[in-house]
C-alpha cells in the first residue's frame, strides 16, 4: 500500500502529531497545576473542575506518542529511554503524584485536602520541569557536559513557564470573575517568562550545537527556519496586546489568548522540526536507521489506522461536550 521509503515518515508524522498533542493539552492542565492557589480553596477547586474532565484522557496521546516510538522506531527508543530513564522515572511520578491527588482531595477530611492540593501542585511542577529537562537532554543528542547540562536545566524552566501561560489563558476561557481577573494577571506574568525561555533557547541553541548551527546558517534550510522566530516573537507581542485588554465586557474574546498560545506552541514546534528533521535522535540517528522492517511497519500501520482516528474522535467529543465555563466542582 505504501513505499518502503514512504512508512518511516508516515510514523515519524504520527508520532510528532502526538507529541504536538500532548504538549498542548496535558500542557494546559500541568501549567493549571502549577498555579493551583494553596490559600484559596474556592479557586483551588474552580481550577480543579476546570480540567476535570480532560486531563486523564491528555496523558493518552504521551502514551500513543511512547508507543510509536518503541514499536516503529525501537533503536531510536531504546537509546532514548537509555539516555533518560532517570529523569523520565521523575516525571512519572509526578504524574502519578497528581492523579493520587486529583482522587484524595476529594476524599480526605476538609482540613487535610490542602495536603492533596501540595501534592498536585507539585507533581505537577515536578513533571513539567522534567519534561523540559528530557527536551534539552533530547536536543543536546544526550551530551555529557556542563554546557548540555546547563541547557537542560534552562529548557527546564522554559518549558514549565510556557506550561503556565497555556494553563493560564485555559483558565481565562474557562472561568470567570475575580478567578478570570487572577488568571489574567499570570497570563501577563508568564507571556514574558515563556518569551524569554524561547529566545534563550533560540540564542543558545545554534551556538552549542552545530547540526542546528548549520541548519540556521545554510541555504535552503534557513529561508525556512528563519522566519518562524519572527512569527513567534509577533504572536508574543499580539498575545501581551490582547491580555492588556482583559477581561472584557461580556467576556468577549476570552478564548483569544489560548488560541495565540496554541499558535505560539505550533511555532516552536515546528522551529525544532525543522530544525532536526529527518533526526529522530539528534546527531546520532536518524528515522530511516532506527526504523522497524518495513514489513513490521505495515502490519502496525493498520492498527494505526484504526486507532489514532478513535482517540482523535473521543478528545474532540469529550471537549464539546464539556466545553463552556467551568462550573462548580462536584463529586457523586
């Protein structure tokens, strides 16, 4: 059905469009996390109900994205997980942190429900920070030395800044009120935290690594790679415009600054695609090296097929039919 050549970039697409996925949506809800107020329980649990519904079923595409890696791409997976089984063991737990938290605030005597919402919050600051460190580690090619270190640890903290201007102008679409107004405020905060985790990135990046040095600096790939910084620092610049203007009457336009955020999260992306593709491990293998047989692709492509439509059509329906304002939260 499809060119031996062909199967490598139909999973490598795959895989990078569940990666994109997860970064947006557990994004959000990681960021929400990190804000979670400790000295405002009618917030706390505002914010809560806000991401109820959603963000158990966001893990699933990390795990699509996980599984693509390890079926299609195994030479790729078991260098990766090799390179970053201590930090990737970190995040998990704070994963797991937070849905241990998410289930006993709700369960626990009102006085202890604070410990919970510690819990939560910072299961969620432990997997976003690790995340970013994995991204750093990942884009290095796993270099060991002070500089990749250092790197990692700076895409550490950009990516739970950016994970908090997502989360907030989530909350901003889905609250209202003081909450609204409080969320607004973040936003503010955390564009600029986001903007100059990005530009240092941007700054460090091509000059500590010289497979994207090249990239940048060389025809036909820089008329691509070029522009998308300029994209990104202009949806920065309209997305600070837009918050400076919240909230507004009728609550008009609060869904503004999530859609700039998404854009602005599209244009990082595909800045590190473009930078590294066909690499799927930077420097040190590409999608054609670490693919599976050709025959092995084929059969998992059908179950693909099927798959990936299926998780699609339930993330769709599940936010259209919780979609508007958060209410109250509730447990039956």
């Amino acid at each position: 059905m499809f060119a031996d050549q062909t199967l490598p970039y139909i999973f490598v697409g795959l895989m990078g469009l569940a990666v994109l996925l997860y970064v947006i949506l557990d994004g959000y809800d990681l960021g929400v996390g990190i804000l979670l107020p400790l000295n405002n329980e009618s917030h706390s649990d505002k914010m809560i109900a806000s991401i109820g519904p959603f963000w158990d079923a966001n893990e699933t595409w990390l795990v699509l994205a996980v599984g693509v890696l390890f079926i299609a791409f195994p030479a790729a997976h078991s260098l990766v997980l090799k390179e970053l089984y201590l930090p990737a063991t970190f995040m998990l737990l704070g994963l797991i942190l937070r849905g241990v938290a998410f289930d006993f605030r709700a369960k626990v005597k009102p006085a202890r429900k604070g410990i919970w919402d510690k819990a939560f919050k910072f299961g969620s600051l432990l997997a976003a920070f690790m995340q970013g460190y994995m991204l750093g580690s990942y884009i290095m090619g796993f270099e060991q030395s002070i500089q990749a270190l250092g790197f990692a640890l700076l895409s550490g903290v950009g990516v739970t800044a950016a994970y908090c201007f997502i989360g907030a102008c989530w909350l901003i679409m889905k609250t209202e009120g003081s909450l609204q107004q409080k969320s607004v405020h973040w936003a503010k905060t955390c564009v600029w935290l986001c903007f100059a985790g990005v530009l240092g990135v941007c700054i460090v990046n091509p000059l500590i690594n010289e497979l994207v040095w090249q990239r940048w600096t060389s025809l036909p790939q820089a008329l691509f790679i070029w522009p998308i910084p300029f994209v990104s620092l202009s949806l920065f610049a309209l997305c600070h415009s837009v918050l400076r203007r919240l909230p507004l009457k009728d609550d008009a336009g609060c869904w503004l600054p999530f859609i700039l955020a998404l854009l602005i999260f599209l244009s990082c992306y595909q800045g590190l695609a473009v930078s590294f593709f066909p690499y799927i491990v930077p420097g040190k293998m590409d999608i054609f090296e670490a693919a599976s047989a050709p025959e092995s692709l084929r059969f998992i492509l059908m179950g693909a097929l099927i798959v990936v439509p299926c998780i699609l059509a339930y993330t769709v329906f599940s936010y259209r039919v919780f979609w508007g304002k958060a209410t109250d939260l509730k447990y039956y």
